[in-house]
C-alpha cells in the first residue's frame, strides 16, 4: 500500500502574512500633539507592531495582502511607514510578497501606484499591482499573485491563469483579495471585486479584504485587518497577523496587542424617565468607558425633546478617560444618529460621509481635505473658532 502526502508536505515553508493596514486612514476630529491624526496614528502603530509580530514567528516568508494604504495616494508619511516596514523585513534577510488591493490600487490606467515606488526601492522582493496576473517562486513554493483588478471579468480571468499555471509537484499558493460571496461584511465598500470561493483553485489561499480572520474553506483563510476601523468591523474581535504552515496546512491568527478599543457601552432605556433619571444614568454609562476607547453609546426610546435637555458637557466631562464617546439616540418612532456636539462637528460627519462614496478618478484626500477648507473657513466667517 502506497500511502500519498499531501502536496504540501513537499519542502514545507512558514509563510508570516499581514492583512489590510490601511495606512493614512483617518478619522475622527482628534489630533495627538504633533498635530497628526490620532487613529491614523493609530493605524500606522498597529502596522508596525504587526511586522515586529510577523518577524518573530521566525518566517521563511512574509507576505502583504493588499490595501496596505487606504488610498492610492498615500501621503509621504504613510508611505514611508510601509517604506520601514519592507527594510526591516529585508533586514532580516527575508524575501516579501506583496498584492494590492481595492483601496490602494489607481481607479484610472497611468495614474502610478505606490506599490511602484516599493518595488523599485526594493528590488528583491515580489510584488502584484499591475492589475495583472503574476508568479513567484521562493525556495520551492510557487506564489500566484492575483491583486486588485478594475473589473470582476477581470479577476476571474487572473484567478483562471492562477490556476493554469499551477505546478503540480510544488505546493502552490494563491494570493488575493477579493470579497468572497461565502462571507459577508456588515458593510459594502469601494472596489470590491465578489467572486466565488470555488473559483480560488490553489492548495493554499491567502486572502485580503475582510478585515477579521476567518476561515473559508480547507486551506483558504482570510488574514483580517491589522487595526480595527468602525463598530461595523466586529470589533469584539482580535485583529493581527496570520501564520501559515504549508508543511501542516495549518494556519493560525496571532492577535496583536495594545489596538486602540472601540467598545459599545451597555444600552441606556429611556423610556419613562425624567431628564435627571436619563442625565444620571447616561453619566453612569459615560464614566465607564475604558482609558483611551473609542466609544458609543444607545440611547432607546427617547423623546427628543428630553435629549435635547441632556447636559452634553457634564457627559463629555464624564467620559474624560475616552478618547471619543458618540451617542446614538433611538427617539421614539423614529431613528437618528447624532455625535457629541464639537467645534469640529461638521468635519468629522464630513469623513463620515465620504468613507462611504465611491470617489472612482478622483484624489479622495484632496477631496476631503478641500471640503474641510471650505468648511473651516465657513466657521470662522460665521465667528466661531
């Protein structure tokens, strides 16, 4: 009797991969005292404590699943965050492989990429985001990288070729970040290319997209997010890296430690009680937000009178700990969302506006940064601050 390994028993590898960091990403009107956006440097922390994990697994191979910038046109900042990231990994003496995705991929032909300015810093390394199909071989494993396409005939045209060109004595692993139809997000986003699992033919697949580890299929895994973005994200769950064992065929998520929290508070009821009984137990709910959260806070089945009552300043004042608390107010027959009132109130719905438009063509930074211009000189006209 013959007994058959599987194939990737065949010159086994410990494959180190890091999901979507998406430097640059910022929201929230906060700034730390350099003047710089507190979640984006959030993310950009995140990031690198994320490569430091990645290394210490001891990898033969690092890899990079695409939508390492939230923008195609990071900022030089962002940039020079993934720019340290890659010559450490060099440092180490190690080869990286790297996809884009659908946020840091050019929505128009000629427009450049960042991932270009990578690559040619650092020769050695392998990198997708021609909107192409590409193979690498490192020390026996056969990488098929299929990164951001502009169409989903596209994508599924590449991830064919990927599965042509399989090598059939090497263990083969596929690269890519699509939004799977098996596995739905709590929310859409811009770009995204949705296929089939069954169309990611590969004896191991990585993944990039969605940002929390998950597990498809046999052998297929999404790596997750590095940080963790809005309360659409599942933020109950650990963000960090994957290890990916192809001797075993194992894969497992090493969490990171020390993300910023976003918590949601336990729900406020409203409903018969005076403005003092709500303004107590909101002041209850507020000075139980963990040091540094982010936090929100529901507030059902209120009067919208009886919150227009609520002293917002004692409840900031209560939640001093928090980097930013957010009431959600569900008034009696009907919905509404609103923040804590600021001077930079109207930025910050601003950013939450854009986040979702699909700005195809267009440079969303200087998108954002014009209607925050226009907005601040708006203020000051008008005599605020």
């Amino acid at each position: 009797m013959v007994f058959v390994l599987p194939l990737w028993f065949a010159g086994g590898m410990r494959v180190a991969a890091i999901g979507d960091a998406h430097l640059g990403r910022s929201y929230l009107p906060i700034t730390t005292a350099g003047g710089v956006n507190q979640r984006e440097v959030d993310f950009e922390q995140s990031f690198e404590a994320a490569v430091d994990l990645a290394l210490a697994q001891e990898p033969d191979l690092v890899v990079w699943l695409g939508d390492v910038f939230d923008h195609p046109r990071p900022t030089y900042r962002a940039f020079r965050v993934a720019q340290r990231g890659m010559a450490k990994i060099r440092e180490h003496g190690l080869k990286a492989a790297v996809i884009s995705g659908n946020h840091d991929t050019p929505r128009l032909p000629g427009t450049g990429s960042p991932y270009s300015a990578l690559a040619d810093t650092f020769p050695e390394m392998h990198f997708a985001h021609r909107l192409a199909y590409e193979r690498f071989e490192v020390a026996g494993l056969v990488i098929h990288a299929v990164p951001q396409m502009m169409t989903v005939e596209a994508a599924l045209e590449a991830l064919d070729e990927a599965a042509r060109r399989r090598d059939p004595g090497r263990t083969n692993l596929l690269l890519t970040h699509p939004r799977l139809v098996q596995l739905q997000p709590q929310h859409a986003d811009i770009n995204e290319i949705e296929v089939d699992a069954g169309r990611l033919r590969s004896d191991l697949v990585l993944l990039g997209h969605y940002h929390s580890f998950a597990r498809v299929a046999d052998g297929m895994w999404y790596a997750g997010s590095t940080d963790t973005f809005t309360f659409a994200d599942d933020p109950g769950t650990a963000k960090g890296i994957v290890v990916l064992d192809t001797d075993s065929g194992e894969c497992r998520h090493v969490p990171l430690e020390g993300c910023r929290p976003l918590v949601t508070l336990e729900t406020v009821y409203a409903l018969g009680l005076s403005p003092r009984e709500l303004q107590e137990r909101v002041l209850a709910r507020a000075s139980e937000v963990p040091v540094g959260a982010v936090a929100r806070l529901y507030i059902d089945g209120i009067d919208p009178d009886v919150y227009r009552m609520l002293d917002m300043q004692e409840i900031r004042d209560a939640a001093a700990a928090a980097l930013a608390l957010r009431l959600e107010p569900q008034f009696v027959a009907t919905t509404m969302h609103a923040e804590l009132p600021t001077v930079t109130t109207l930025g910050a719905q601003w950013d939450g506006y854009l986040e979702g438009q699909d700005l195809t063509g267009l440079d969303r930074k200087r998108v954002r940064d014009l209607g925050h211009d226009y907005l601040d000189g708006a203020i000051v006209a008008a005599g605020g601050s």
